[in-house]
C-alpha cells in the first residue's frame, strides 16, 4: 500500500494527473492510462508500473491503508487557462501609488528571490508557512496599508533590481509582507496544461490582489497555504 509523500500536490483533470513534487519542484505529467493505473494502485493495492517507478522518485512512500476516491483531488469544471500570461502585463489590476518604504520592498523582494535561489522553493515556503503559523497565533489589527498598493510597490521597485522577478517571487513576498501587515492572505498555484502553465497569485478574503480577478475560475490550483 502506498500514498502521496509529504510536500506532494497532486490534480486530475480532463481524466490526466498532473503532480507537484514541491520538495524537488518539479511537475510530473501522466496520461489518462497512467493515471488510471496509479489511482487503481493507490485504491487497491494492485501493482503498477507508474506506481513503482514514482515510490522510487519518492513521490511515494509506504502507507498503512488505502486511498479512497474523495481524496483524490478531481477537478470537474471546466477551466479555460489564461494562455501565455506573464504576471507583469496585468498592470491594470494594480496601482499607480508609491510609497515611502521602497528600500524595504527592494529588500523583501530580494530576500525572496535569493532564498528561492539557495535555500530552494519548498524551504522558502516552509518558512512562509511557519511565519503564519506564528504570527496568526496573536489576533493583532491589520495594517492601514491598502494590500493593492503593497503589492504595487514590488511591482515598482522590481525595475531597479538586477534580476528578473517571475510571478512566484512576487506573489511569495507579497505574502510574507502581507502577514506580517497583519492580513490573512492566501497563496496560490494553479496551472494549465496545454500549454503547459503554471501561475502564482494571493488574495485576501477570496479576493485577487494586483492580478487578473477570475483567476480560479481559469486555472487549477494545485497548491494553497
């Protein structure tokens, strides 16, 4: 009997999983066969091919009992993607309104984006997740700061710094900025896959902040803290 290793996300769609591997950030693609062969397996025992070759990639590891159907994460509406979307051409969901604290987003932004760098995705969102834990265990007020133009301004400051940032730099700064702020926000990834896209947003109180609006009702999420 076998089950999803900690860290692994998985989707199924249009009758083909698709699996994060946040420890190792990689994205594992199966045909409808395949993922019909590995649900089997992971409900019933029975060997497979697929199954074993991915115990071996440690996707999975050894379980005590079976998985049944309703916690396999099917998705059954229809998502129509957002294409070739870049985060920094969705502007108009920003705001033009600067403020004074622009060596700290520099800093921020730049923290996030080395810490992706050397210490690897999944570590970065282990101490996302841990500060949030933290924090939102004393009820404090939120900050007067309006969350569009905290996300604005990494948008702004991300034109003087010598990297290129992508949407998970931004969306995982604005989420740390923002619960330190006191908000509650929520990080996402959704994707599409064909052809294969994967995208990075928060919101707060199930709205998107500085980014397309209807996002969930394009993408699959296949990731939330």
């Amino acid at each position: 009997m076998m089950k999803f290793s900690k860290f692994v996300h998985h989707v199924i769609f249009n009758d083909e999983m698709v699996i994060f591997d946040e420890v190792n950030d990689n994205f594992i693609f199966l045909s409808d066969s395949e993922t019909l062969s590995l649900v089997t397996a992971l409900n019933t025992g029975k060997d497979s091919i697929i199954a074993k070759k991915l115990y071996e990639q440690g996707v999975l590891e050894k379980s005590d009992h079976y998985i049944d159907d309703k916690n396999f994460n099917y998705m059954t509406s229809k998502k129509f993607g957002i294409d070739n979307y870049e985060w920094r051409t969705s502007k108009k969901y920003r705001d033009t309104k600067i403020n004074k604290y622009r060596k700290f987003y520099s800093a921020a932004l730049l923290s996030c984006n080395l810490s992706i760098k050397i210490i690897g995705f999944h570590k970065t969102l282990q101490i996302a997740r841990n500060t949030r834990n933290t924090l939102f265990c004393v009820k404090k007020n939120r900050s007067d700061e309006n969350p569009i133009h905290i996300v604005s301004n990494f948008d702004f400051v991300s034109k003087f710094l010598p990297f290129k940032n992508t949407c998970l730099e931004y969306a995982l700064t604005s989420y740390a900025v923002l619960t330190l702020l006191n908000y509650e926000p929520k990080f996402y990834i959704g994707l599409q896959k064909y052809d294969f896209l994967s995208h990075a947003w928060i919101e707060i109180d199930g709205k998107v902040i500085g980014d397309v609006p209807d996002l969930k009702d394009k993408l699959h999420i296949i990731l939330s803290i």
